[in-house]
C-alpha cells in the first residue's frame, strides 16, 4: 500500500469513527430536548457503546475547524493582516507578514500552523494570484463530505438543540432563536431567495464577527469566560436527486 492509499484508508477509518461519535452526541442532544417535553421514562436510551475512542479525534478535526475560520476572521480584522481600504490584504506564502505568519497567530504550536495551513491551501479557502495569496470569502465554506464538515455538522446541530431545549426549560438568560414561518414560492423564484439570503445573512455574520472580535478575550482568562457564537441557515425543501431524475425521465417519455 503506497503513501496516498494509507492516508486515504486512514481518512475512511477516521470519518467512520467520528460518524459513530457524532451519531451519539446528535442522539444525546435530541434526547436532552426531548427531556423538557417527556419524563425520563418515555425515552429509550442506547448508551451501552463506548465512543470515548472518537473523542480525541472528533476534538482534533473540529480545532481545525475552528482554526480556519479564526485566521480567516484575523485576516479581515487584524491591523497586520488588512489592508488600508479594510479589504483583507493580500499575502505572500512566507515573511513577517504572510500567509504563515497569520496561521502562527492563530495556532498553538508549530505542527497545528503547519495543518491549518495545508488546510487553507486544500479547500481552497485561499487564493493565488502573482504569488500572493487572499481569501475569496471570509466565511468557511468547506462545500465536501469530509471529517471538518462532519464535525461542523455535529456541533452545529447540537447547539441548535441545546439553544431550543434551553429556551423551552425558561432558561436565563433566553438565547436567541427564530425562523421564518413556511413560505410557498414560485421554484423559478428559489436562485433569487437563495441569492437574497447569503447577502443579507452573510451581513449580520460579518457584523457579528467584527463585534465579537472586539471583545475577546485573552488565553489567560479564557477559562472565566463565556463561548459564544452565531449561526444563519437557509432552508428549502428541495426534491432528492433521485426524484428530481424520476421526474426528467417521465418528462421524455
């Protein structure tokens, strides 16, 4: 087995490992909202598996998330790393003000900036033009099935329960939580509603991040203090790709 082919049957066996860890904290999640509406009685817990195997790896992939989207937020807001018209400035790969420079920021240690760099590079989360370097959006838009996105999926999933089961229990204080009521519009109409949202959403996100960014906190107190975040989803009931081809085959016929 060649190098490529290892870490190709190393990356199944790891996303494998984490989809069983993310299954029990999605499982746990559902089951801590659905707590606030039933007695304990009502639900059936499978808790007989043990997948403290999956939690070191699930911690190391959602770090590089995390990372990623950190030094993408540094590079849109930090002093060293924009550029004087507020655009994030474009970078070379190496030097005191460079590409590596911004993933040694953000990182811990010398091994973690080396990954968060190959990660940038891999998914295309940067850009290269004359041999400097800029980040197409400054969101994290992985856009794969990968071991990031799963661990994206988990968390974010979880979170949503948690903010919703903490609201139901009169939680304080209340988190915030809305969506707009079902809506039918025209399918033609669905690149507009798409297009609409990711402006005006990806708005309150930026504004969001720049308000955050302000007011975090340093390592030292980072144990006192309170993670907090914000989220925006766009949802459609669209058809799956197998009915949508069911249709287009009965459309010919």
């Amino acid at each position: 087995m060649n190098a490529i082919s290892r870490r190709q049957s190393d990356e199944r066996v790891a996303l494998e490992r984490i989809a069983l860890f993310a299954r029990a904290q999605l499982v746990q999640a559902i089951d801590d909202l659905l707590l606030n509406f039933v007695g304990n009685a009502a639900l059936r817990h499978h808790r007989g598996s043990n997948f403290s195997i999956s939690r070191e790896r699930f911690d190391s992939a959602h770090r590089r998330f995390c990372d990623i989207a950190e030094a993408l937020m540094q590079w849109h807001s930090n002093d060293d790393f924009v550029a004087p018209d507020g655009s994030p400035r474009p970078l070379p790969r190496a030097g005191r003000r460079s590409l590596t420079a911004l993933t040694r920021l953000v990182s811990d240690s010398a091994a973690q900036s080396r990954t968060l760099l190959s990660d940038l590079l891999e998914f295309g989360l940067v850009e290269e033009v004359d041999g400097l370097y800029h980040p197409p959006r400054r969101s994290a838009v992985l856009g794969k099935a990968n071991v990031l996105n799963l661990t994206y999926a988990t968390v974010t999933a979880t979170r949503l329960l948690k903010t919703i089961a903490h609201n139901v229990s009169s939680g304080s204080p209340p988190l915030y939580e809305r969506q707009v009521s079902e809506v039918t519009i025209r399918a033609a109409d669905l690149p507009l509603y798409l297009r609409f949202i990711e402006q005006q959403a990806q708005y309150l996100i930026d504004s969001a991040d720049d308000w955050l960014s302000r007011r975090r906190v340093q390592t030292a107190t980072r144990r006192s203090g309170i993670k907090v975040g914000i989220g925006a989803f766009a949802w459609a009931n669209l058809p799956t790709r197998r009915a949508a081809k069911g249709r287009s085959r009965s459309g010919r016929d």
